[in-house]
C-alpha cells in the first residue's frame, strides 16, 4: 500500500507499506492490516495502525469456520503520519492513487465516503434496477431474484423506488 500526504507548498510525503520494512518485529506475520482512521483527523493528527496475524504451532489444532487453523491477530505499530502541524498544511491523502481525504473550503472532505454514497447512488441503484427489469434474461428462473441478482429484496425495493418515480414498473414478488 502507498499513502501519499500532499501539503501546501509542494511537499509530497510517501509511506510505502510493501517494500524495505522489516519483518522481524512481527514473528509469524502471514497477514498484516493496516487502518487508517480518518475520524482523527480534525486537525489533531493522522496515523496509521498495523495488526498482524501470526501463525504459531501452539494455534494449529484451533480451528475456524472452514475447518483451517486460526491465525491471531496481534496488535502491531502506530505510525504518525502528519502532526497537528502538519495538519495544518495538508491538502489531500491518497491510498494506492486513490484520494481518500481531502481539503475543501478548509474542511476535511472523507472521499471514501463521498464516492461510496454517490456510487450507490449514481452507480448501484440504477444497476439494481436495471438487472430487476432484465431479471429473465439473467435467469430463466424468476422465482428467487434475490438469488438471481445477488441483492437481498429489502435493497431491491428501495432500489426501485428510487429509481423508478412514476414508473408503472411493479415488484415481481
């Protein structure tokens, strides 16, 4: 994972989470989970967390939900990525090319967020309602569209509804 902080000014702070680290700190890591809350953010500070999950001998015989051995998650480092000073500067953090933060009329916009909610809204919706009206080019089966689809009917209602606003288009089931 490469998190970029860009501030005022021109400087362009790069964290690279997959290349010269060391695992040695975290023995037995097949796993590792990074978190970066963005709910610190205003103003205070930004940090990244990791967690690992080690595989040990003594967990072998613990076994999960597909009959595998369990790996523990444990707790790793707390990296800072911008102080309050640096906050003060920031402009945008983005996570793999992706924004996820950003600075708008001198607010911290959460892009993440943002783009979840007009994806749904723009994006996702308007496929839900389109996939429901083609259901039987999908499925020759109509009987479960739930199945068909992959959306549960609670969604699919609401779907319809928004999309379909003096629509005669009725639910099928």
């Amino acid at each position: 994972m490469i998190v970029k902080a860009y501030y005022s000014g021109g400087r362009i702070d790069v964290f690279d989470t997959d290349r010269m680290t060391d695992g040695v700190p975290q023995p037995g890591n097949l796993l590792t989970n990074y978190t970066l809350d963005l709910s610190d953010v205003n103003g205070e500070s930004l940090w990244l967390c990791s967690y690992y999950y080690e595989a040990a001998q003594a967990y072998k015989d613990e076994k999960g939900p597909k009959d595998l051995p369990v790996a523990h998650r444990r707790d790793g480092w707390s990296f800072l990525l911008a102080d309050a000073e640096d906050m003060q500067r920031l402009n945008r953090i983005t996570v793999d090319g992706e924004t996820i933060l950003t600075r708008v009329a001198g607010e911290f916009i959460d892009i993440a967020t943002l783009t979840g909610a007009f994806d749904i809204a723009e994006r996702y919706a308007p496929m839900i309602y389109a996939a429901y009206a083609s259901v039987d080019l999908v499925s020759g089966d109509c009987s479960n569209i739930d199945d068909a689809i992959g959306v549960p009917s609670t969604v699919l209602l609401k779907a319809i509804e928004s999309c379909a606003q003096g629509s005669t288009l009725k639910p099928r089931f």
